[in-house]
C-alpha cells in the first residue's frame, strides 16, 4: 500500500535532484505527515491547507523503500483513526510518483 504527502510545487521543484525530502514543518513537528488513501488525502488537504495559496504536489510514497522509521499514529483532528508519519527524511527511491494537485476556483482540493 502506498501512502501520500502533499507538498507544495515550488519547494518540491527547488528541493535539490536526488536528495532525500523534508518538507518546512519537520523541524517543527519532528516528523513528515503522510496519509493513506486518496478519498482521505483530498480531506484533509481541504481541512488544512484550503486557504493556502499556490499550487501543490502528490507525493506517492512506497513505505518498503523508506530508510526512516514509519509509525502509525492516532489522529486528533478526527479525519482518521491513524497516520503514516514518517520520522526522518523521505527517500527519493521511496518516492514512486509525483503528482499536480487540482484546486477548484475557490482553493477547494478536487483531485491530480
């Protein structure tokens, strides 16, 4: 099963080839937050991320190529019963498909 991480476009477009990823938060939070499902990304990128402008990417994430540790983590937001987190950088190898993000006119996440 794969999981996901939405990153927005221009850090994933500057984050330098071959390089394991970290988004902006992870020194913050101490670990990448991932989901698991499609219907459940789209969610909580709406709960989150609505009103942040620009655009975004799906990072398709194999768990089996990660070198970081992955736990399962309850949610206290109320959108899942468990998280993917990630505690370390995301492996480019791990990374199996990038994709766009599609927002509605008014910011709204529909799909990629």
């Amino acid at each position: 099963m794969t999981i996901y991480h939405l990153a927005p476009a221009a850090r994933w477009g500057d984050w330098p080839a071959g390089a394991s990823y970290l988004p902006a938060e992870y020194d913050a939070d101490g670990f990448v937050h991932c989901t698991a499902g499609a219907e459940l990304m789209l969610r909580v990128a709406n709960a989150f991320y609505h009103g942040v402008p620009g655009d975004f990417v799906l990072l398709v994430i194999e768990p089996d190529r990660l070198t970081a540790p992955l736990r399962w983590e309850r949610s206290t937001d109320g959108l899942a019963q468990l998280f993917p987190h990630v505690y370390g950088p995301i492996d480019r190898a791990a990374i199996v498909e990038v994709r766009a993000v599609r927002r509605g006119i008014n910011g709204e996440f529909v799909g990629w």
